[in-house]
C-alpha cells in the first residue's frame, strides 16, 4: 500500500473456508449446492473513506444470510449499497423478495433480516453508518431491500463505479472530503429533488474531476 494513499487492505483465496472467515463480521455465508472446491474465488480490496468502506471485489457464488439472532448479536448499523458491475442478485428481506441486475445498485439496512443468493460476480460496494444518513434522509427504513431505478439511480451506479476505480490513486488526505461529497451525492439520488441536486453539485464536480458522472448511460464494465 502507498502510504501517499487512501488506507486500504487487500485479501484473496481461493477456499471458501477462508472467505467464511473473513466475511464472518458481516454475514453469514453458505456455499452453492455444487462442490465450491472446483471453482470458488474471492478477491477484495477495501479502501477506508472517513467512516465510510468502499470495496471493489469479484466474488464467487455464495449465499449471504443476516438472520434476526445474527442481527441482534452484532449490532450492525451501516446502510450497504451493491453496484454490480455484473450478473445481479435475488434477495430475500421481512417485506418480501427484491432483486436486479448488472448496472444497477442495490440497497442492505444491516440492522434488518436479509436472505441474499448471489451469483459470481464483479461489484462495488459502499459501507455506511446509519447517523451519517439519518440526518438528510427521513425514513431511512424504507430503502432496505430496495434497488432503485430511473436517473437519479443511474447517476448513483456511474459515481460509484468511478469512486472505485479513482480511490487507489487519490491522495491520502481525500478521505473524508470525498465521505462528505458521497454523503450529498447519496442525499440527492435517493431523495431527488432541485434542492438535494444543487446541494450536491460541488462534490459531483470534485469527484468526478470533470469527467461524465451524472450521464444516464449505463455503467461501463471493466475489461475482463
């Protein structure tokens, strides 16, 4: 890691045991019904942005499981938003099933129940707290289990997208500026309005340094 740069870790394996393990502080895992052993990979790296987490990772098939005991036991209170850059999801939440495709970013309240099927996949992921939303967002309940469409949705998926592939050549001292500009940028995608969009303007010209963050085309993949 370039000390010059946003603190992040990397982890790799290919052993699901292993990711198990790691993802353990987050969810629950189980494997898919075939032998894991013949194909399962997970790579992540994570970039701490205030008290904000960004990961940027490919991730084998796996279930995700936060059931109510789970829930209780850790005490999570971050909101999780997904951009998968590939394949998508189904889910399973206490309101009923949601679920979406590559391009489009899902949202995870972690203080709720959640039953997710995740196929082998390329995604961004952006890791919360509650209290730095609950301030600009009145009813932050509403948006678990939810992956919202339309502009306002696609200009979330392109600032996510480009804030992972900016993040390991920024500046160390970027960090908390950038978690203040994706606050706003969150306000305003997921309450839209002219006073949430002009509130958030500055930060999308800071981050996205000129280049075509509010586009409503969809989310340009990576080479792989």
């Amino acid at each position: 890691m370039d000390p010059s740069t946003i603190p992040s870790t990397q982890f790799a394996t290919r052993y699901f045991d292993a990711w198990r393990e790691g993802i353990a502080v987050v969810y629950d895992v189980e494997p898919p019904s075939y032998d894991v052993a013949a194909g399962f990979g997970a790579s992540v790296e994570a970039f701490q942005l205030g008290d904000m987490i960004v990961t940027d990772a490919h991730l084998g098939d796996q279930r995700y499981v936060r059931s109510t005991a789970r829930v209780r036991r850790d005490g999570l209170d971050h909101f999780v938003l997904n951009l998968y850059r590939t394949r998508g999801w189904k889910a399973q939440t206490s309101d009923g099933e949601f679920e979406g495709t590559a391009g489009q970013v899902s949202v995870v309240d972690l203080a709720r129940e959640l039953i997710s099927d995740e196929p082998d996949s390329d995604l961004v992921a952006l890791f919360v707290p509650r209290d730095l939303l609950e301030q600009r967002l009145p009813d932050l309940t509403a948006l678990h289990g939810s992956a919202p469409t339309g502009p306002h949705a696609l200009l979330l998926a392109d600032y996510l997208n480009l804030l992972a592939r900016r993040l390991p050549s920024l500046p160390m001292g970027d960090g908390r500026v950038l978690s203040r500009a994706t606050c706003e940028i969150l306000t305003a995608c997921f309450q839209p309005s002219l006073v949430g969009v002009e509130a958030a303007r500055p930060a999308l010209n800071y981050s996205c340094g000129g280049a075509r963050c509010g586009s409503s085309s969809p989310v340009s993949l990576p080479p792989r």
